[in-house]
C-alpha cells in the first residue's frame, strides 16, 4: 500500500531544552544530534542562535556533524535574528531558518502592542530576508491556535508569497480541541491561494493532554509535517511526543501515511535523551515507559503469555525493547507465576503449582513485587520437593 510521506520535524534540542532545569551542553547536544540523524529525522531544529552564544556555538557545531537531516534554527521576526541564524547554519547541508511571529489577538495586543496590517508587513519583512540567506524558510503563526482562521489565511497567503516554503501552525498553548485544529489546517488548505507551494507544520503543545492527538488531526486533514520530541518533552507540559505519532501512523497504515523513522531506536533514543536530561520518562508514557509493555494483572497476563496480541497492540521489538515484561505482583495469577517460574528454570506441574501459588500470595502481599531471586524461596517453602 503507498504511504505518503510525512516529515518529522525534530525540536528536542530546541523547544525540549526548554524545559526548565534540563539544558544542555554542546557535547550533550552533538550526541543527541548525531542520534537523531541516524533515527531518520527529516529536520532537525538545533537551537535559537542568537539567544546565546553556547546556542550558537551548538547550531553551528551540529550543522558541521548532521549528515542527512536539514538542519534548523530559530528566529523571531527581527534581521539581527536572521541574520545570526544564516551565519550559524552556514556549515549545513540543507539549512533552514525558521522565522515568525505571534498572530493572536493576545499577542498582537498585549505582547507587540500592534495591529494585524503592521504584523503581517512584519511577517513578509522576516521571510524574505530569511530568503536571502537560504532556500528553505518555515514561517511559524505564533499563537496560530487561538488566531482566527481568516486573519491567519491572510498571513499564510502573504508569507508564501515572500518565499515561505513550510508554514507552521503552531497551538502554542495547548488549547485546541482536535476536531478544531484539525479544521484549521482544513481551512487553511481551502483558502489559502498558493497553499499547495507550502507544507503545513503541526506544532501542537501539551497543556491538556492533547497534542498527540492534534497532530494526527492535523495530518488527517492535510497537514504533512509535524514537530515533536523525544519523551515528548518541553515548555510547561511539553510538545508532542515523537515517539508516539510515528507509531501511530505505523500502527495504523490504513492511514496511508508514514515517516521515516527507524522504530527500532525509539526506545534506546527516549533513555539517551532522558539520561542526558536527568528527566525521567514517566513509567506510564506510550511506547517508551518502563510499564509500556508490562503486564501485571492476572488476566491480562494469562492472555499475553497465551497470546501476545490479547493485551498488546505493539511488538515491543518493532520499538526496540526487548520483550514484555510479566510482573509478580498480589494481583498475578498463577499462569504468570508458572510462567517466571519456567523461565528461570523450574517446570511447575498443577498440584505442585496450587501450593506455590500460595505461598507466593502469602509474600506478595507484603511486598510491591516479586522478583525471580523470591521465587526459589517460595518453592522451597511450599515444601513440594522441588527444592
Ligand atoms: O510553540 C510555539 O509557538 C513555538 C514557536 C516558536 C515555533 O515553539
Ligand atoms: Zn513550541
């Protein structure tokens, strides 16, 4: 089946440094860099360069290093921005400058102290000097969640008229319900005269739980690039998570869309960046949390040592883990504990494994968990002979 390709914008380095307490180092970055390219990001977006000089100094050492991704850096709609940025990309195989402007009535209001003509001249300022730098410009609506959708098409069709090859619509709130961003992109690629010369960019934020959910949105409704990060991680509550749109469109190709990110390095990639950003992915997070493939209860452990598929809609290897896990918990059962058992070397027959099963109750419901060092102790004292 033809998949249509969708481009995986990377901003770990940039939006996901963001988050407060986690900066990092030009070492750190180059490494995670350097990973990126090899997952199969298509950009990668490498920092804000003129925001310091250790920034800087990063843009320009990862445009050095990066092999096949275009590399990315930020700007506001200012020259000095641009004109930094050019300069910090200049070593790159595929720069390009991301440049843009707040588009809400709260940011032309309250942070600009403006009006919608004045930011639009401003919008097609930024681009065309981006233009004159590089090839490929991606101009971001700031705030493009909570601008209403005429005044953001007007913007749209102005910047590509100035060259904007990517037009990024950022909900940089996190506010968009999906049904309503994903109109917003289907407006855009409805009204916008010259749409078709641009890609349209999901950057959707987290703050309720939803920008995985709007980025798919997005993309269902045209959009063919999204911007995400690894463990989903940056400002507040953080930026789609990598990880997660790539599996679900792999997991589901009726879609008829798909990246080109290797999956097999997903979760060797989440634990680098979580090491090298001493921030810990929650155990529960989709796809790359320790529990993302770890079944405790009785019931749904019987059905995946029977079956995998009866509780997993995954193969952890497709995402680089190594297996599922079946914890020993009070609410195993004991197909799970006959199961660990075997695995470490003791083949429990029935009558044999009622009396196991309780003693290992009896432990179990005094400790959190029970690991394989518990289980020949638990044999031993079910008195069966085994041990
Ligand atoms: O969330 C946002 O609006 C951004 C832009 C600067 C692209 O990160
Ligand atoms: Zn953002």
């Amino acid at each position: 089946m033809a998949q249509e390709h969708v481009q995986i914008f990377d901003t770990t380095l940039r939006d996901g440094e963001q988050v407060p307490g986690c900066k990092l180092d030009t070492k750190s970055k180059l490494i995670i860099a350097e990973r990126l390219d090899v997952l199969g990001v298509d950009i990668l977006e490498a920092g804000f360069p003129v925001s310091s000089p250790g920034d800087f100094n990063s843009v320009v050492e990862i445009s050095k290093l990066v092999k096949n991704a275009t590399v990315c850096g930020l700007t506001r709609a200012v020259e000095n921005d641009i004109k930094v940025a050019a300069d910090a990309l200049k070593d790159a195989k595929r720069p390009r400058i991301h440049t843009g402007i707040g588009t809400s009535e709260f940011h032309i209001k309250y942070k600009f102290n403006s009006n919608k003509d004045a930011i639009i001249e401003r919008a097609i300022a930024a681009v065309s000097y981006a233009k004159s730098f590089v090839k490929d410009v991606e101009f971001y609506a700031e705030d493009a969640g909570r601008t209403d959708n005429e005044f953001l098409a007007r913007v749209c069709e102005a910047v590509i008229k100035a060259g904007a090859t990517v037009l990024n619509i950022p909900d940089t709130t996190g506010y968009c319900l999906p049904e309503e961003y994903g109109a917003k992109i289907k407006y855009l690629k409805e009204n916008v005269t010259g749409i078709d010369k641009a890609v349209l960019s999901c950057h959707c934020h987290n703050d309720l739980g939803l920008a995985t959910a709007n980025s798919i949105a997005g993309i269902n409704n045209g959009a063919r690039q999204i911007e995400c990060t690894i463990n989903g991680i940056g400002e507040r509550a953080g930026n789609t998570s990598l990880e997660e749109v790539v599996m679900i469109l792999r997991q589901h190709p009726y879609l008829k869309l798909d990246t080109k990110i290797d999956s097999k390095l997903l979760y060797s990639t989440s634990q680098m960046v979580s090491d090298l950003m001493g921030m810990i992915v929650q155990p529960n997070k989709a796809i790359v949390g320790t529990n993302a493939f770890a079944h405790s209860s009785g019931i749904h452990q019987d059905g995946v040592i029977k079956n995998r598929e009866t509780y997993e809609i995954i193969n952890p290897h497709d995402v680089g883990v190594t297996e599922s896990a079946i914890i020993l918990t009070a609410r195993s059962g004991r197909a799970a504990l006959a199961y660990r058992a075997k695995n470490i070397g003791y083949e429990l027959e029935k009558l044999q494994l009622d009396k196991v099963y309780q003693e290992f109750l009896k432990l179990a419901d005094t400790q959190k968990e029970i690991t394989d060092k518990d289980i020949p102790t638990i044999i031993k004292a079910s008195n069966i002979g085994l041990i």
